[in-house]
C-alpha cells in the first residue's frame, strides 16, 4: 500500500510570517500522524517566507479524510495572509531513513526531468540513494500524484548546518560520481530548497 505525503506551501505576505506560522503550527498541533511545518531559509520566494505544513499518510484513504474533513473556515483565515497557497499530493517511493533524533532543518531537493525522462531519473535517484553507507540519511523520494509528472523530490532532514554540509560532502566521493553525471543528463532543472523545521510529531 502506498503512503503519500500532503503538504500545503503558503507564501506569507510580507510581515505576515509569524501569523501564518502561527496559525499552521496551531492547525497541526491538533492533527494526528506524522507531520511537520517548516519555514524557508536562505532562499527567496519574491515575498514573505514559503511556510510548508507536511503530513505524510499511510494510504489514499487517509488523504480522502483530510480533504474530506477540511475546515475550509480556518484554511481560509490562514490564507488570508499569503500571497499564494499551493496544496501539493505527492506519492511515497522511498520513505527516509535514518533521521537525526532531533531535526532541525529540511533540504528539499527538486529535480524536473527532460520530457520523457522522468522514470530514469527516478531508477537513478533510488540507485544513488541506495550507495548511502549503512547509519547514514537516506533521504525520502517522492514524485507528485497530481501536477507536473515530470519531477522527482529527494528530501532529506538534519539536525545542524554541518550535518547537511557531511552529507552534501558524500556525493563528492567517486562512488557516487557516475550517478550524478547521469542525474545530469536525465534532468531539465534542479531547484534546492532549505527550511528550519519549527514543529515535527510522529504520532
């Protein structure tokens, strides 16, 4: 049975950040599952802070519960001090593997591939994920359930710069060399987003 991950991305209106934060870590305190909000660091959005609220769900059946169950009241309050709202379902190819015990930032790294090539690109990013050395993050891979079907996500969580800063480091061994010239050739563009994570629950 495949998991899926839902996730709302809100564009605060300038000075509108910590009432949007706020309001979503509020929404998610109340939820149930596994789900985290996080907030943009180090990249621009054009305008206020990119607030994302994530749950990640055990089937299609719990989407539907969610959608179904939606306070569009309370979604509407929190949308009113965003310059844009995306709500995105994203289907679970590879869970994450061995997170930090106390995450602190998200890299969300996103690749498009070139028209036709998204399943290969997919095969490598799994095979690339899969030459990670035992105990060390494995990173969740996803591709949209709806939307542009031509993009791969590779997310990782960390628990401090550095720790993100080893694992960028790995990818510069020559194991991994060969994997990334073919991610290279396969992709149209690559985008990497980074976000301090503000609230995180399991259960």
């Amino acid at each position: 049975m495949s998991s899926y991950v839902l996730q709302v991305n809100r564009v605060a209106k300038p000075g509108h950040s910590k009432d949007v934060l706020d309001l979503v870590t509020t929404q998610f305190e109340k939820g149930s599952g596994s789900r985290n909000v996080s907030i943009s660091a180090f990249a621009s959005t054009g305008s206020g802070h990119l607030i994302v609220g994530a749950r990640v769900l055990d089937s299609i059946e719990k989407v539907e519960e969610i959608i179904d169950n939606l306070d569009r009241e309370q979604s509407d309050r929190i949308d009113s001090h965003c310059n844009n709202v995306q709500v995105e379902m994203l289907r679970v190819i590879e869970p994450i593997e061995n997170p930090p015990s106390v995450p602190k930032l998200m890299a969300r790294n996103l690749f498009k591939a070139k028209p036709g090539k998204a399943g290969e690109l997919l095969s490598v990013l799994l095979e690339l994920r899969s030459m990670f050395p035992d105990g060390v993050l494995k990173p969740l891979i996803t591709v949209p359930y709806v939307g542009d079907q031509d993009l791969v996500r590779a997310t990782g969580i960390y628990d401090s710069l550095k720790s993100f800063e080893n694992h960028s480091d790995l990818l510069v061994e020559d194991t991994f060399k060969p994997y990334l010239q073919k991610i290279r050739d396969l992709r149209e563009s690559f985008i990497r987003y980074t976000a301090k994570i503000t609230f995180i629950r399991s259960s």
